[in-house]
C-alpha cells in the first residue's frame, strides 16, 4: 500500500498541481478511501469533497458522512440537499438501467451547478471512487466485446464518459478491488467502523426498491434496512464475532407486489420485502449467507411488528452467479 500511495502521488500531484479537485462522496468505502488518499497526497484546501442528500440514502447517512469526513481532516465539505429534483427525476421510472441513468446524469447536473455556485475555476478536476469490479460489470475494461451486467453510475453514464474522455476525472482506485480498497484505508488510518461497512450502491436505495422509487417506498425500505443492519450488528456468532462481520454485504429490497396477511383480526394487503445477505472476498462472486433459523424468524418478526407497511419478509437464497449481488 505504500507503494501504491507513491505511484498515485508520481501520476496525480503533476498532473494536478494547484488546480482544485471535487471528489463526490457517498458516505461508502470506496469514496471515503478515495477522499483520504487525495487529502493524503495533495494540499487539504485543494480538495473539495461534495456529498449529496439524494433521498436515496440510508437512515442518519448524511451525519454519519459528515462526521467521518471531518474526521479526515477535510476543510471543504459541501452538503447538497437534493432529494426534491432526485425523487421527481425518477418519477415513473421502473427500468433499473434507466434509473441508473438517470441518477448518474443528475449527479454530474447538480455537481455542475454546485461548481458554478463554489465558483471553482473552469479547470477543476472532478475525482471518484471508482473501483474495479465498478468498470468490469460496465463493460468499460478488457475486451471491447464484453458484456454490460449492469451500468455504474459513476462510469457508464453520459456525461461520466464525457468527462472522462476530456482527460478530466480521476479515479485513484480503479485498479482495486474492495478488499484492496479496505487495506489502503487501515494504511490511511480510515476509521475501522468505516472500513468494516457492507457495500452500498452508488444509486442507493433505488436500485433496491423493485419498481417506482416514491419518497414513501424509500421511508418503508430506510427503515426495514435500519432494523435489519442493527440485527446483524447485535447478534453474534459462536467465535464472538457480530453477524454482520460475518457477512460481505447485507440489505433488504422492496418488492413492487402486495401479499395478504392478518393484523389482528383484520384483513391486511401489506408489503414485501426480501432480505439479502452475502458471503464472498471480492465481490465478483458471491454465496449465500447460512443464517440460523433462529436469526431469520427473529429479524422477520422485529420488522414486520415494526413497520406497519410490511406484512412479508422473503430471504434471497441465490448466489453470484447466476444473480448479482444488488437486484438491479
């Protein structure tokens, strides 16, 4: 890791000088590390970190990434609340390549506005925390007949190829995959509770409710997916160890159907939501976690006596391949 610290200070330090860098945050691993390695090699004042509230986030995400930042020693962090023009932009939308899309374009529209209102000079560098397996699942690395599993928003939409072809992105990580990306961050001295977070998708919660993504869908699904990481979190397995550092990645997707249930003596047409857990050391494949029995009742019967709206919790039983690790 040190070594890969001085190759990326040799590539990017002359390349960018005193030009100012904006990195987008997402509160994730891979930003994170991407964040302090750039405060790392260049002057703190030079580096803009911008995250947005997009309405697509995790429950408390926005106070937990600002604090984490601050950790960093970062002096420019700007906090975008843009959940009004995300959620309306999606509005209709169910095709997850669209949204996506969509949500990619809208993250370089509103970085461009916010650059204007910063008044950074024309000749800024925007930087991201793209990794590896982001590029091959984009079809954007090896040969150029490969396949797109699935879009990644910070490297396959429009205006990201864009930017990318006028040689103005940086993307320090692009040749680590996550567990790489970890290392770098103890060798950065990121906070271990950082480092230890599952994965979270560059769209959020919208390529994990199946369908529509309504304001409504996200409080259901923000609040199913709170219960479920503080399940994992508290129970531990017989070495000691909490469940969730057990697992690669866990989450709960809302599913676009309706199921009968009873609450009380009354007929209920509730929500379903499907639960995800995995297991795997790179991300490009992936198995199921073999939870105890005991765990899945428990946490199924904590979310569905805790938000009215589910009356149905599903646990996804499929690995990577044949699925993906997300559902869209």
């Amino acid at each position: 890791m040190e070594k890969f610290i001085d190759e990326q200070t040799r590539v990017i330090k002359p390349r960018v000088w005193e030009k100012p860098v904006l990195l987008l945050i997402s509160g994730g691993v891979d930003s994170t590390v991407a964040s302090a390695l750039l405060l790392k090699i260049l002057n703190s004042e030079q580096v803009h970190l911008m995250y947005m509230d997009t309405g697509l986030m995790r429950k408390n995400e926005t106070e937990a990434v600002r604090a984490n930042l601050e950790k960093l020693g970062a002096k420019n962090i700007h906090i975008i609340m843009c959940e009004d023009e995300f959620l309306s932009a999606l509005k209709g939308v169910t095709d997850p390549e669209k949204k996506r899309r969509i949500i990619g374009d809208m993250y370089m529209k509103i970085q461009e506005r916010e650059v204007i209102r910063l008044k950074l000079p024309d000749d800024y560098f925007l930087a991201q925390g793209s990794i590896r397996p982001d590029f091959l699942e984009s079809g954007q690395q090896g040969s150029k007949n490969a396949n797109i599993i699935k879009s990644h928003h910070n490297v396959a939409s429009p205006l990201v190829i864009a930017k990318r072809e006028a040689g103005r992105i940086i993307e320090p990580l692009e040749k680590l995959y996550k567990n790489e990306v970890r290392d770098l961050g103890r060798f950065l001295g990121v906070d271990e509770a950082v480092l230890s977070r599952h994965p979270f998708p560059g769209p959020g919660l919208a390529v994990r409710i199946v369908g529509e993504v309504t304001k409504a869908n996200c409080d259901i699904l923000r609040e199913v997916d709170s219960i479920f990481i503080e399940e994992l979190k508290r129970r531990r397995t017989p070495s000691g160890s909490s469940l969730y550092d057990d697992i690669w990645q866990a989450f709960a997707i809302l599913l676009p159907v309706r199921s009968v249930g009873v609450a009380g003596d009354v007929r209920k047409y509730s929500r379903v939501i499907a639960l995800r857990a995995i297991i795997s050391s790179d991300g490009m494949t992936a198995g199921v976690y073999p939870f105890e029995t005991r765990d899945l009742l428990e946490i199924s019967t904590r979310i569905t006596n805790s938000v009215k709206e589910v009356g149905r919790v599903t646990y996804d039983i499929t690995s990577k391949p044949p699925a993906t690790i997300e559902w869209e």
